[in-house]
C-alpha cells in the first residue's frame, strides 16, 4: 500500500441538480473502489452528506465547510488541514494504478491546462464587469494553468499565498454576489488561474501527475463528469485494465 493517503472532500452542497449530485456521487464511489486498492482513503464531508455515503467502508471525517460560493471553497477549507502524507484528489479521477508524486517541487498537481482553453477565456470575459477581475490575470509564463485535481503542496509558503488571496479575491466578488453570475461561474478563475497567477509571480515548481509517465489515470473533464453513461464506460474499462 501507498504511503500516501487520499483526501476526498465532497458536499452536497455544491451540486446544481439532483441529477447531477447522483451522478457525481456515482462517480465518487468508483472513483474511491478504485483508489482503495492503492491507497488508504479518506472523504471530509459535512453533517448534510454524511447520509449518502453509508455505503463507503473508508475513514469518514465531518467537516462544516460555512458558506460556499464557489466549487474550490471546500478545498480553502480543508488545506490548512491536510497532513504530510496527504493529498487532495477530485471524485472524478480514476486511478488504473498506484499514484506517483513527485516530491522535489513546491506543488504537485494534476496536469498543465492550456490557458487559451475556452473555459478560462469565457469566464474572464465575463469577470470583466467585476471589481474581483482586476485581481487576476489572464496571464502565464508557460502558457499553462495548473488543473488542481490532485493536489499536494509542499511550499507552506505557497500554500498561505494561495489560500489569502483566494479568501480576498472572494471576499471582493462576494461584494457584488447579488449581481454575479449563476453559480459556479468564475469558480476556475479562483481555483485555478488565480493560482497559476501566484505561482508565475514568484517562480514556484510544480510537478504534474500527468507529465509522470508511470501514473496511469483518467481525469473527466466538462460536461462528461454529469453524463452516467460515458461515466459507466469509463470506470468499467478502468475496471477491466489490470493492475500493473
């Protein structure tokens, strides 16, 4: 087994529909069958969700997350909290083998985004009307956002760069809320550029687990996350492949 221990943190709280809340609890529950057989597990949740997760056989712990507005605040929440031999991984990645993680760095992610991905362009467009958008740059030296799917920092000091201005720019957008756009719009600016935007300014080295050629893993993207068919595709060749 791993010395790493995975950290799920999952409410109820932050899906949209119904439908789309099943969906990504059906996503989760594989997505954990699978890291299990790696890996010790652990989901943070609140008093709310703690009933849909019954049916999991792994370390529970209950976390009051306060007011969410956007997807990462849970992840805001639970960081300061995370021990050494933890790291953060979304119910929507699906591990075919054990996860390798690159030390020497000050973060380990998931993977490199393209910053002219249509997602970051249309949502900065859109922040555009916002006071909170002049805190972030649509802006990289590689070209790249980092995906924090999977998530492990070593650099404390990023970490508290990360999670103040986070907390201000939110703090910010929160003073325009009523006029803001439908939940979860802008949530990627703030997760994910914002802190791509943190670690340009100071040179920071990341690692990613895709770039590792010995990590094996499949990482939903978009809309496919909500769709159960091509979710139950995925997991069952995921299943299906052996273990290497």
């Amino acid at each position: 087994m791993s010395p790493w221990k995975l950290i799920y943190c999952f409410t109820k709280r932050l899906s949209q529909s119904q439908e789309k809340f099943e969906n990504i609890l059906y996503s989760l529950n594989k997505s954990i069958e699978l890291s299990s057989r790696f890996h010790d597990v652990k989901i943070i949740t609140d008093t709310e969700t703690l009933k849909y997760l019954n049916n999991l056989q792994v370390e529970k712990e209950l976390f009051e997350f306060g007011h969410l507005h956007f997807l990462d605040d849970i992840k805001i929440s639970i960081l300061p909290h995370i021990k050494e031999n933890e790291i953060l991984i979304d119910p929507d990645v699906f591990l075919y083998k054990e996860l390798i993680v690159s030390v020497e760095c000050d973060l380990f992610a998931e993977r490199p985004e393209n910053i002219n991905d249509r997602w970051y362009i249309k949502d900065y467009n859109l922040s555009k009307k916002f006071k909170f958008s002049k805190h972030i740059k649509l802006d990289s030296k590689s070209g790249n956002v980092t995906n924090i799917g999977i998530l492990k920092f070593f650099n404390k000091n990023l970490l508290k760069k990360y999670i103040e201005e986070y907390n201000f720019v939110k703090s910010i957008a929160l003073e325009q809320n009523d006029n803001l756009y439908s939940f979860p719009t802008f949530s990627i600016l703030l997760g994910q550029l914002l802190l791509q935007n943190i670690i340009d300014k100071n040179d920071y080295r990341v690692s990613y687990a895709k770039l590792n050629t010995h990590n094996k893993y499949y990482h939903l993207a978009g809309e496919q996350k909500y769709d159960i068919n091509y979710l139950k595709n995925i997991i069952e060749k995921t299943l299906q492949r052996p273990i290497i």
